[in-house]
C-alpha cells in the first residue's frame, strides 16, 4: 500500500518523517513541510497587521510574539536599506560638496564614501573639465561706430563649495559678467584699433575683468583663456569698411616707403657734407702748410741773400726763368745793340735733337737741356752789362 493513500497506517510512512503534524514527536530528523513553513509565515504576518489569532499548531505563541519579532525585522531591514543608499563613488575628476541638514559640511575628495542618507545631500562637481562658452554682439566703440564682436570664453571650477553654494546659477552669472566686460572694454576703444591690431589686448583687457567680477561674485570659476574669433563692422555696412581699410593700408604703406627713402637719402647726404667737410679741412691744412713753408723759404733765402746778394739774385733770376720758359715752346730774346729779335722754336730744336715726343716730354727736355744754354747766354749777358758799371766806379 502507497504511503499517501488513505486508510491504514499509510500515514505513518511519510518519507519526509512528518508523522505527527501537530507539534508531536520531534525527534524524527526529516526536512520541514514546505506547505507547513509557509503557512507559519502567512500566520505571523496576519498576527503583525492585526489578523486573527494563531492556531493550536503555532506552538502555543501568542498575537503579540509575533508582532514584536516582525517589527524588528522589518526595522532591521529597513535599516541596511538606508545604510546601502548612503555609498556613493566620487570620480578622479570631481569633488563632492556635502550638505548637513541643509548646511555645508565638508568637501570629500575622489574615492568611495559614504554619508547618512535623508540627512546629507551631496553635489559633485567636475574641476578638471575645461569648459567654454561663445558669446557674439554688436557693441558701440567710443568713437561711436559700431562692431561686431564674437568671442569664445575657456573657464574651470576652482573652489566647487563657491560653485555650490555662492551663486545660484554660475554659468549665468559669467553670461551676464562676459557682456558686461566686453562692453565696457570696447566703448573705451575706437573702432579702427578693434578691427587692426587691438584684438589681442582687447581680449587681454576682457579677460582681467571678467576674472574681476568672478571673484567679487565668489563663483569659483577661473577664466583660463578668451579668444577673440571675429571682430568686423556690422554686415550692411562691411564693404564701406573694408574700403576703409584698404585705405589705411595703402597709407601706412606709403609712409612706409617715404621713411625708408628718407633713411637711404639723409645719411648719403650726411656723408656727402662730412666729406667736403673732410676735404675744407684738407684744402685749409694745405694752403697753411704751404704758405709755412713759403714764409720759411723766404727767410732761409733772405739770410742766404744778406750774405751774397749778387750771387742769390742771379739764382733767383734763374729759378724764376726756368719755371717760367719750362712750359713755353717758343723763346723770343732782344740781342742787345741789334735790331733783330732772335726767335728760338724750342720744341722744333728738341725734335732734331732728340725725336718727336709729346708737348709734357719738349717740355721737360728744355728744362733739362736747352735752359742749360739759354742760362749760359743770359749769364754771358749780365756779366758784359756788369762790366761797364765797374769801370765806370
């Protein structure tokens, strides 16, 4: 006979051991009913939401047992719940502002941490990204034209409890600081300089004061870097402008060009002037030095001549005579007590004697040759008109 039919001692050869349900013989070491188990925790949960009372077969445990024992579990339970909601992970990148009851608490850096939930509040903020914001707007110069500005902002946050807890909504803030800046530093310019070569101070300028007003807000936000893109004249008007340019343009480069022609013309004409400066100099020292050397010569020749005045004079005549007939061809003598003047063609005289040469090279042998003879006659000369004059002393 099967062991679960009814009727004879069927039930008392359960395979499970369960023989006597009822809270019998204990000592049978088989595995709990599973229907039983179940029943037992449909019991306990009826008795902690207020169901109806137990059974004989709950072994003699009241309503309030297990009320009690399930409340306990249920707070213990809820307990590791809230404990496991209070883990969090803080990335490399970030740190965690934490709020206490509302009230800031502490700054946590990267790593695994923990905090009471429902009592803490946490932000992370991220203080490595590097962020960036356009900005474009027509702004008035102070010259009272107008341009177009588009910049791009590169800012991080620094102090995250700043980020936080100062401003409500920073990167509004820096919105609102960024036109306020770039407003002010170009309605102190004039429009030609933003257009040209102003563009990197502009951006330099904007830069401090944006930095400024972060700070005086207390946002936490370093600007790293603002780049001005693009400044140019509004767009119904830019080709008048780039006429304006180009015009300038050509201007500079004309002046350009008259500056290097004025650098390579004044210094030629200031060698110029010190050159004949140099050379007056020259000229003056000469004539000094030659009239030095005159006025020595003439005083050697006096006391030469205070010595033997005859014999100077004769030497003076001579000297005078050869500067005078070395650069004459031609030679015409009154002989005295005729009536004809002898004509002496000195260079025809040189060319039988010596060949054809040019006039400098006749010139050169009268004085060398033929002065030699023309002295001795003039010698002869004065010593016959010298000779009468004794006689008559």
């Amino acid at each position: 006979m099967a062991w679960n039919e009814p009727g004879g001692n069927g039930g008392n050869q359960d395979p499970w051991g369960g023989g006597n349900r009822g809270g019998g013989n204990r000592g049978d070491q088989g595995p709990p009913d599973l229907d039983e188990a179940l029943k037992k925790l449909q019991e306990k949960m009826n008795g902690i939401f207020g169901g109806g009372g137990g059974s004989s077969k709950g072994g003699g445990r009241g309503p309030s047992s297990l009320g009690l024992g399930g409340l306990l579990v249920l707070v213990v339970g809820a307990a590791v719940i809230w404990a496991a909601m209070g883990f969090y992970t803080v990335n490399e990148q970030e740190r965690g502002v934490i709020l206490r009851l509302g009230k800031y608490h502490d700054t946590v850096l990267p790593g695994l941490r923990w905090n009471p939930p429902l009592i803490d509040q946490r932000f992370t903020v991220n203080v490595t990204q590097v962020r960036s914001k356009d900005h474009r707007a027509l702004m008035l110069t102070e010259d009272e034209n107008i341009v177009e500005v588009g910049l791009k902002v590169q800012y991080r946050v620094t102090d995250p409890q700043a980020f936080v807890l100062q401003v409500r909504d920073p990167e509004v803030s820096l919105s609102h600081a960024l036109e306020s800046a770039l407003r002010h530093v170009v309605g102190t310019s004039e429009m030609h300089f933003i257009l040209t070569e102003g563009r990197a101070l502009l951006a330099t300028e904007v830069q401090d004061r944006l930095q400024s007003y972060m700070d005086d807000y207390g946002t936490g936000l370093q600007i790293s870097k603002v780049n001005v893109e693009s400044t140019r004249a509004p767009t119904q008007v830019q080709s008048a402008f780039d006429d304006v340019i180009k015009a300038r343009e050509d201007e500079q480069r004309e002046k350009n060009q008259a500056e290097s022609y004025a650098n390579g013309i004044i210094p030629e004409a200031r060698g110029k002037a010190q050159r004949l400066l140099e050379e007056a100099n020259a000229y003056r020292e000469e004539v000094v030095a030659r009239s030095e050397g005159e006025a020595s010569r003439f005083i050697q020749l006096q006391a030469e001549y205070s010595k033997a005045p005859e014999v100077t004079r004769e030497r003076m005549y001579l000297d005078t005579l050869q500067s005078v007939m070395s650069s004459s061809t031609k030679v015409l003598m009154d002989v005295e007590g005729g009536n004809n003047i002898m004509y002496l063609p000195l260079d025809r005289l040189v060319e039988q004697g010596g060949g054809r040469a040019s006039s400098v090279k006749s010139s050169q042998a009268f004085s060398d040759a033929s002065t030699e003879q023309v002295a001795d006659e003039v010698i002869q000369r004065l010593r016959r008109q010298a000779a009468p004059r004794r006689e008559e002393r």
